[in-house]
C-alpha cells in the first residue's frame, strides 16, 4: 500500500483530537490523583449503575420511537420524484439548522406547567399537566434532537430498492404484508442498523438534553461525567473512568450492529 501525502493532515488531526484525547482518559481513568496506577476508579463506577441503566433505557425507548417514525416515513419519502424527495429532505434537516441548545430551549417553553402546551390545555379546561423536568420529556428531546439521524439512513437505503421490484413481489403473489416483511425489511436493514447507531450513541451520551428537560431527578451518564469534571464534586478521575466505561460500551453497541449489517450483506448475497 502506498503512503499518500495528501493523508497527513487527515492523521495529523485524528492524532491530536482523537488518539491522544482517548490516551488521555484512559490515563486518568487508570491512575490516582497523584499519577499512581489503580482500578480503583473503574471500580467504583459500580456505584452509579443505576444511572447507566436509566441512560441506556431512555436511549432505547428514543431510539425505538425514532425508528417506528423515521421507517415510514423513509419508505414515504423514498418513492417521491427526485425533486421532491429534494425537498422532504431539506425539511428533515431544517431543525439541525438551528442551534442544539436552542432547540432544547424551545422545548422547555413548550413543556413548562405554564408553557404553551398547559396553557391550551387550561384554555379548553384540560390539565395542566406535569411534562417538563420526567422521563417522558427526556425521551422526547432525545426524538427531536436525533430524528433525521434515523431518516437519513433510512431514506438513502430505500432509495436503492427499485419500483419495479416491489411490483414483482406483486405479480408472484405477495399481498402487502409478504412484499414488506419478505422484500423491502431486508433490502432496507442496512439503513435501520445505522440509523439505530447514529441514534443511541449520542443518546445514550447526552448531557444537555437530559440536565434541561429532564431536571436533577433525571441524571444520565453525560451529566454524572459533567458533574466529576465541572461541579461541586470536582474528580477527573474518576469522570474519565465513567468515559472510559461508556466507550467501551459504546464499541460493544457498535461492534454489534457492524455483526448485523455483515449478516444482511452475507443474507442478501445469498439470495
């Protein structure tokens, strides 16, 4: 293989923003304050399973809601003419032109018990109702924030499965049952491992979704990682062996759905 110049930058930049960062965290993962080695640190990320457990149960309840909407609405938006499929797209993608902080913001004032929501509800004398600061509100930022994560992949793959197949399927006999769970599932479960991956990671990860809608009562692993590094409990330490953790989760989630997508490639060369 030969070395190409133009890679430098490329590596240069992964060394330093990545390679070394994950050095790093490792480093202070594994060691004392005062630099001697220990698992001690890691150990003690025990103590906080309960908050791994709830991060890892909202991120696949917001990933399952992202995949039942995103799956339709992919297919919907596949069989458009070029154009338009042009146009969904961009208003997929139009939320992600505004800030991810400002997003959030806006769902604070739509969830408040005076927010915009509680006060149709009390203007039709329903409510008001608790929404903001519970796991439903969480669940709900995660959907927003992380939805065209979900279609993108989605949309692209189905794209690729040709009308004409789907047609087939029906001139041999498929109703739209068969011709769904018999043809476009598989051809399009490329497209739902990535979108399940690109969705989960960030969410089971997140920090700013969970700390605004979802209050103190709702902690998650990014603001248990936050507070070691920036609050009153001030333990590098031991935030880098909480990251430490959730990386290596994070490559086992990966490492995962990389054994699905290879079993769909070697399925769909069989058949």
């Amino acid at each position: 293989m030969k070395f190409r110049f133009s890679s430098v930058p490329y590596i240069v930049w992964s060394v330093i923003f990545v390679v070394v960062p994950l050095i790093l965290v490792a480093v202070f993962g594994l060691s004392t304050s005062d630099g001697q080695f220990t698992f001690a640190n890691v150990a003690k990320v025990s103590d906080y399973t309960a908050v791994f457990v709830r991060s890892i149960w909202l991120s696949l309840v917001a990933t399952a809601v992202c995949l039942v909407i995103a799956y339709p609405l992919g297919f919907i938006m596949s069989r458009y003419s070029a154009n338009n499929q042009r146009t969904l797209v961009m208003l997929v993608m139009l939320p992600m032109w505004t800030n991810f902080l400002l997003r959030t913001y806006a769902w604070m004032t739509l969830l408040e018990n005076n927010g915009v929501i509680n006060s149709i509800l009390e203007f039709f004398g329903i409510g008001p109702f608790k929404m903001i600061y519970t796991q439903g509100a969480v669940v709900l930022g995660m959907v927003y924030n992380y939805l065209p994560f979900m279609v993108i992949p989605l949309y692209s793959i189905m794209t690729k499965i040709e009308p004409y197949t789907l047609e087939a399927a029906g001139d041999l006999g498929a109703n739209p049952w068969n011709t769904f769970t018999r043809v476009v599932l598989p051809l399009s479960m490329p497209g739902v491992t990535t979108g399940i991956t690109m969705v989960f990671v960030p969410s089971v990860s997140t920090f700013i979704i969970s700390r605004m809608l979802g209050g103190g009562s709702n902690m998650m692993v990014g603001d248990l990682i936050e507070t070691q590094f920036l609050g009153n409990a001030y333990n590098p330490n031991l935030g880098s062996a909480i990251s430490l953790v959730l990386m290596v989760f994070i490559l086992l989630v990966m490492s995962l759905m990389n054994q699905f997508e290879d079993n769909d490639d070697r399925g769909g060369m069989l058949i």
